[in-house]
C-alpha cells in the first residue's frame, strides 16, 4: 500500500497529505446546492505550501491571504490577482502598496486609518482600488475563546458605528464594494454563522439604499469545524438550506474563505518513538516531533486523534511528548493506545491546517519534509530544512 510505502522510504518527521482528500472536500463544497453567485477563496493561512496552494488553486477555488508573503506565495501558486482577498487587522504599508499595486479582488480593512491609506496611494499610482469593511458583529463563535473574532472589544474588524459610509463614498481613490465578516474558527453551530451572515446582508441593504455606495459582494469568512477530537460536525445541509433562504432574491456575489475545513483532515504528522520513560506513575512515549511541528495541542490545549502503527493487542495508558526543553511540550497525555515500543510511529491526524503553517525552528530544529500522496505516487513538497538552512540570513 502507498502508505507502507511512503512510511518505509521517508525519514520521520513528515506531514503525509493525502491529495484526494483535499479534493474531496473541495467537490463536497463546489457540489452544495447554493442558489446564488458564489465564491470560495481559500484561507491561505491554514496552509501556504505552494503545491497545496496549486492543487486548490486548480479546483477552481481563490484564495484568501493576509501578508504580502502569502500574496506572494499565492500569485507563485497561479491564482489570478482577481481571485485574491486580502484580510488581517495589522496589515503594513508594504502590505498594502504591494495589494494595491497587484489590483487584486478586494483589501478588506480592519481599521478605519487603512481607508484613507488605500485611497492615497492609490491616487497616486492612478488606480482605484476595491475595498471590503469587515464589520465586527459582535456574534459569539460559541468556539475555543482563543479562536473566537466576532466579539466586541477584540482586535477583528471594525463596529457599525465607526464607519463614515458618506465620506468613503466620496473618496476617489477606492471603491466600496464588499463587506465582510469572520466570527472564528471550529465552529459548529451554523445558527451563529447565518447570524453573521444576516447582520452583514441588513448593512449591505441599508448603506445600498441610503448612499451613494455599491455593495455588491458579501464575504462571509471561514470557520467551519474539522473538530480533533469530538464528533460534533457543522449540519451543513441546514446551513446550506438556510443560506440559500437568506439569499432568496437578494443579488450579492458572495464569498466564503474557509481554510481548516478544506486541508485538516488531510494531513498526518508522522513521528517515530524516541524513548519510553516511566516517571513516577506514568509512562511517558517521547517521540521525534514536537511542538515545534505541530503546536497547536499546547497552544489551544487540544487533544489531536492519534493511531500508533503496531497492532499490539496489549494497551497502555501513555503521555506522548515532544523533545523541546518546555513543560507544555505534550500533545496528549494519559491516553490509552497499543502498548507502544520504541521505533513505533505514532501518527497525529488532521495535522493539515494550522499544523505547518504554524511550524517554527525553535530548538533550532530543522522544519520538517511535506509530503503528497495520491493513487499512483507521492512526492515531496517541501524538503527538510537542512542544518544550514538554520542559519540562513544570520550574520555572525
Ligand atoms: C478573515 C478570515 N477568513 C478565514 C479564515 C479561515 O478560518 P478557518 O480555517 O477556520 O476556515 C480566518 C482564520 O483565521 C480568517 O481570519
């Protein structure tokens, strides 16, 4: 099997993703029965590997960044400057120029200062740029308080009553054209996601009537749950039913910019058993990855499934860590699992959003091989840092 395979030739540790699965999702949604002029632009965040991005960007989808990096990355990957969002509430002035400059779908501000901004510059290279304003709603996510960004008093998006509609019409050097909205992520109770969805339609129609303004796209965000380790699914056929009741007889392009429920579930972080220690009552299975290539589990203190590749029918209760010099370093702890061995691999699932993307170096350990399997044959996509690599851009 591909997967013996590619276990048996690759040195751990590595992201294994699996090219179907992706595919997979992106024809569950392309395939939903939404009546009206949609969009999907994926969240480029979730995962930036630019063959990741291609293979998206092959399916038919846009994306969705929020640095000049993955605008960047994106434009490399082959998406149109047309297909391209750009989000984020801290963006820079080089951010900015380099949207700008690139004439891409839409920028949409967080902060009213970016207004004036965008139409300065703008004015000055002769352009007249596409704008969205994320609207803060002030909607809980009923998610994770780390993951949650449609509340009042957090640092997403701008609330209603900040934005001067009358004085951006005015402005020569933009056009107003969508509005956007983002509640969080992993969220599971479609019922908040069509709240937001309303709120944003009953501004859109407002500000239509009453100026001189033209909304015509609506970017409703991301957010759809891939949970770790719950059943609990987003009921996407009430969702889409409800969407499309919302929607009836309203003539919005509207946009969605879901990155997790597109890559999670593709992905495996493959690690190999370094040492078994007992330490005091526990039994604790350190193995060769760490927070360093996955850290969402300390950071968010979720429990991501994991399968360990023996078929022991013995179990143990395990604690399974990382080798960084840190305390938080575990990714689950007291967990029954076949009894484990050393060299065993044990395999982290739904590792593909927010897994790479938020790898880091630390301990100066090189970032480690992606690679995408389909039917016939894998490949590499991204290699191993090399101990060089470590030090590139440093000067002694
Ligand atoms: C503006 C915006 N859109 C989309 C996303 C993607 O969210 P998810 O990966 O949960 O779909 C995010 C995530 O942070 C975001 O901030």
């Amino acid at each position: 099997m591909m997967i013996d395979k590619i276990l048996k030739e690759c040195s751990s540790p590595f992201y294994l993703y699996n090219e179907e699965r992706i595919k997979d999702k992106i024809s569950f949604l392309n395939n939903l029965d939404l009546q009206f002029q949609r969009k999907f632009n994926f969240a480029v965040k979730a995962n930036p590997n630019l063959a990741i991005l291609n293979l998206i960007h092959r399916c038919g989808f846009g994306a969705e960044v929020v640095s000049a990096g993955e605008l960047f990355k994106s434009l490399k990957a082959g998406f149109e400057p047309s297909d391209i969002i750009f989000d984020g509430p801290g963006k820079t002035e080089f951010d900015l120029k380099y949207a700008i400059t690139q004439k891409i779908n839409s920028i949409n501000v967080e902060n009213v200062e970016e207004i004036k901004f965008i139409n300065d510059y703008s004015l000055t290279k002769g352009l007249r740029t596409n704008i969205g304003i994320r609207i803060n709603p002030n909607i809980d996510g009923s998610t994770m308080d780390k993951i949650t960004t449609g509340l009042s008093g957090g640092k997403f998006g701008i609330s209603i009553d900040q934005i001067d509609f009358d004085a951006i019409s005015n402005f020569k050097g933009i056009n107003l054209k969508t509005l956007s909205v983002h509640i969080g992520s992993q969220i599971t109770d479609y019922q908040k996601l069509l709240g937001s969805y309303e709120n944003l339609i009953k501004i859109a129609d407002e500000q239509n009537l009453k100026n001189n303004i033209n909304i015509d796209t609506l970017d409703f965000g991301g957010g759809f749950a891939v949970l770790d380790h719950s059943n609990k699914k987003i009921n996407f056929e009430s969702w889409k039913d409800n969407c499309n009741k919302i929607l009836e007889g309203k003539n919005f392009n509207i946009i969605f910019e879901p990155g997790r429920f597109i890559v999670a579930d593709s992905c495996e972080l493959i690690s190999k058993v370094l040492y078994i220690k007992e330490s005091g009552e526990k039994k604790i299975a350190i193995v060769d990855c760490s927070f360093s290539e996955y850290i969402r589990p300390a950071l968010y203190d979720i429990k991501p499934p994991i399968k360990v590749a023996n078929s022991s029918k013995k179990t143990g209760i395990y604690d399974i860590a990382g080798g960084i010099c840190e305390s938080t370093d575990y990714f689950v702890k007291d967990i029954e699992l076949p009894e484990i061995k050393v060299g065993d691999n044990i395999i982290f699932m739904n590792v593909g959003a927010y897994g790479s993307s938020m790898s880091s170096t630390y301990n100066s350990r090189p970032r480690p091989l992606e690679v995408l399997y389909n039917n016939d044959e894998y490949r590499v996509i991204r290699s191993r840092d090399t101990l060089e690599d470590l030090c590139k851009n440093e000067i002694m």
